[in-house]
C-alpha cells in the first residue's frame, strides 16, 4: 500500500496565480449542456488554460464562461446573447458567415481550440459559502490569439 499525506503550502499565497496577462495554451474544455437561464438555454463552455512561462508555468486557470445560447422549440431566443461566444469564436477562426447573412456559431471543441498558444487576463472572483468562508478564486479571459501553431 502507498502512503497517502497532506501538505498546505500547496494553497499558500506564493502559489496563487496574481492578476495579470499571461501566455497560455488551452489544454482543457469543460462542458456544462442545455443550461436553463429562465426560457433560455444554453451551453457553457470553460476553456481552462495552462500558463506558460512566467513564475506561473503549468498552472491551469478556467475561463470565466462563455454562454452558447440555442434556439429550441418550446425556448426563447436572444440572438445578441450570443455577442461574448461570438466574439471568442470569431478569435479563433470559428464564426462563419451564411448565406443568409446570419453567423452561424458552432459548438466548441477541444481541437479546434487546442492548436494556438493564447493572452489571457487572469481575475479574481469571490464569495461567501454557507459556512461564512470567503472563497477567492482565479477565472480568466481570451485577450488574444498570440500564434496559431502548424500541425
């Protein structure tokens, strides 16, 4: 049997990534399907990047979210919701004009995400859990594609 043990200076300040931009590559895509905000639905998407360089290499951040609303029988539809999935897909090559003069915007995955090293700014969020602890955590968001790596 192996020994098993527990160490906190994994969670200490000088392990926890500042505020700032940073070269990352994503190397994750968590998936949260058919979310209802009300009438609507959507997918959510969490890209998580892992940092390169830096003091900070090999740490992994998720991405705030990106909300991929769908137009379903039975749901409302708000196209302009759909502005920050937009915006992330156009980065990325992914947003395609049809001849309907609409964006069609597809469902995202790993591989199409996965080629590029990328500028992300890295936040803190916060808040009180039911036992009164404050939870502070890292989120971050796409700044920009630094460049697309040839496969």
């Amino acid at each position: 049997m192996t020994s098993s043990y527990y160490s906190p200076e994994w969670r200490s300040k000088k392990n926890r990534i500042s505020d700032g931009e940073y070269t990352a590559k994503v190397v994750g895509l968590d998936v949260k399907e058919a979310m209802r905000f009300g009438n609507l639905l959507a997918d959510i998407y969490k890209p998580i990047y892992g940092i390169i360089g830096d003091d900070f290499d090999g740490m992994e951040v998720k991405d705030n979210g990106l909300f991929h609303y769908r137009q379903l029988e039975g749901h409302d539809f708000i196209p302009k919701r759909n502005w920050g999935y937009y915006k992330f897909c156009k980065m990325f090559g992914l947003a395609r004009k049809s001849a309907n003069g609409r964006t069609e915007l597809p469902q995202l995955k790993l591989g199409h995400l996965e080629r590029c090293d990328v500028v992300i700014k890295v936040f803190h969020k916060s808040f009180v859990n039911n036992d009164g602890t404050n939870i502070n955590y890292a989120v971050a968001r796409l700044v920009k594609i630094e460049k697309e790596i040839p496969f």
